[in-house]
C-alpha cells in the first residue's frame, strides 16, 4: 500500500476519533503540506530509515513551505511524530512488517529562554489596567496573579468562579481555528492535558474588583468585549500588544504573563510542587526544568540574606 493512501485512512479512522480537533487538524496539514508530496507515493514497506532520515534532514533545510526555508526543530518533531505514529499503527494492523521509523534521529530541542516582566513593569501593566475603561483587559491582570494560559482564560465563564471560596475551575480552553465549513472562528475543547483541568485558589485582594467587574459585565465570560460575544485569542493578543507598545515596554508574548506569575510565586517562597499545581504541569519536574533560573535567583537571594550574619574579622 502507497504511503498516502493509508495517511488518510490513519488520519479519519484512528485519529479523528480518539484525538482533540485540534490535534487533528494539526496532523491533517502536516500530511497535506508535507508528507503527500513527498513521502506519500512510497511503498509503506520502502520507507527505509535511511529515506527517513534523509527527509527528515530536508526539512531542517528547507522544509518551509512559504518561505523554502529551514524548519525549527519542535516542527521536525512534530512532523516525526505523525510519521511514526501512523507507521506504528500501520504495522499494528499488518499493513508493514517490521516498524522501523523509531530509528529516525530527532533534531534536539533548544529550551525556550523563559522570559517574564520585571516587578517594574508588572506595576506598570497593572496599573494601566486597572486604571483604563476596557474592563476586558483585567484578564490580563488575573493571568498575572493565576497563571492561567490565554485559552483557558477567554474560554472562563463566570460559573466558573466561586467568589466564597476564592477559587477558579479551569474546565476548559479555546483556540482560533477552522470550522467545518472553512471559516475562522473560536474553538472551546478540553484544557490541554488532563492535569490541565484543575481548581486553582486566587488571591483575595482580586475578590472585591472581580465582582466589580461582574456587576457591569452582561456576558458570562469572564473576559469579554461588553457583549455575550467571545473574544478571537488573536485579537485578544493584539490587544495586549498594543497595551505594551502604549507603554514603552519591550514586546512579549501573552505568555509572559503566566511566567511573570510563576517567577514572582517562587520568589515569595511558593514550593515547587504548589506551583506546579496551580499551573496544570503535568508533574513538578516539569516546572522545576522551566523555572530553574528563577529558583537559582531565588536561592541566591536567600543566601545573601544569610550572609548578612557573616561579620568579618578586622
């Protein structure tokens, strides 16, 4: 069986119905934009380690397809996991004989600098916020205090939010995506992974504007534009961005804010386990490996604090 034919088999019959939207439409343009073209007319049982590897060196040198450019590697791997995945089940049901792809040699993955606002500019963003008439931008003030990613914090509801016990269900989160017919618009699915559904405490200082803002709000999302209309993640990006730009402070993603949150928690002596529950890691590793640099700040500090006893002998 040719490689294509058996991509689009995998694609309805395996991953459609066991995987989120989103995953599926991820692997769906990685099979179109990639793999059809240029691995799909081989023989499934041809497809050789070698041939495998040798594609996977094309894409790191031009396998952008706008700009015929090199990929990143997180593409790569992206790209690596449908081959093997839909490899593997191929060999599962019969269609190969021997699966091989497992032998494809990832690129390795520089880890993404963790970048947060300073304290400075935390003060700054707050107070532009608080201070300002666009009531949907305190969200971003709650992702500075909760940590909250950007989906999870369009796609809350203020159901979502027991004001009497001062906590947030994270239930679900949203992306901008195609619906059946083609078309750009907001999709809700379930957090990213399971540890991602989670019920987080916020700080009590929040309370009395939180309720504020609800008294003046008529949708049931938390972060709305006044209407019951949802807000497009892009467009809530923009906005962000253009609060920055407003205020002289260097650009960074939206995700900054949620770093921002985690830097400032583990320099107020927040454990790491805690912290880890709160932003929906999977495990505390995970945010003991992102969040190293800020722990060895931390620890520095504290030890300097300590070494304010140390008087020197004269």
């Amino acid at each position: 069986m040719q490689y294509k034919y058996w991509l689009k088999e995998w694609l309805e019959c395996y991953v459609k119905p066991t995987s989120k939207r989103k995953t599926y439409i991820r692997y769906s343009e990685i099979i179109t934009g990639h793999l059809m073209g240029t691995l799909g007319n081989y023989e499934m049982n041809a497809l050789t380690p070698l041939i495998l590897q040798r594609f996977t060196k094309e894409l790191l040198h031009n396998g952008n397809i706008k700009t015929g450019k090199g990929l990143s590697a997180n593409s790569v791997n992206g790209i690596i996991t449908v081959i093997q995945n839909s490899l593997k089940e191929a060999c599962a049901i019969g269609h190969i004989t021997e699966y091989t792809a497992d032998k494809i040699k990832r690129p390795k993955v520089r880890e993404k600098q963790i970048t947060s606002f300073t304290p400075a500019e935390q003060k700054l963003i707050e107070h532009a916020v608080l201070s300002g008439k666009k009531s949907k931008m305190f969200g971003v003030v709650l992702c500075l205090y909760t940590g909250l990613r950007i989906g999870e914090l369009l796609a809350l509801e203020w159901k979502d939010i027991d004001f009497s016990n001062g906590t947030i269900s994270v239930t679900k989160t949203c992306y901008d995506g195609k619906d059946n017919n083609g078309k750009y618009t907001r999709i809700t699915d379930t957090p990213k992974t399971p540890t991602s559904q989670r019920v987080i405490p916020f700080p009590k200082q929040l309370i009395s504007y939180l309720k504020s803002v609800r008294k003046q709000d008529k949708s049931d999302f938390v972060v709305s534009s006044g209407s019951n209309k949802s807000l497009s993640v892009r467009a809530y990006q923009r906005s962000f961005e253009l609060l920055l730009k407003k205020l002289n402070i260097s650009h960074k993603g939206f995700h900054a804010l949620r770093h921002t949150f985690a830097t400032r928690a583990l320099e107020c002596g927040m454990d790491v386990k805690t912290l880890s529950e709160i932003l929906g890691h999977k495990n505390a590793t995970v945010t003991l490996n992102r969040y190293v640099h800020s722990l060895m700040e931390h620890k520095k500090d504290m030890m300097n604090r300590v070494g304010k006893l140390f008087t020197m002998a004269v």
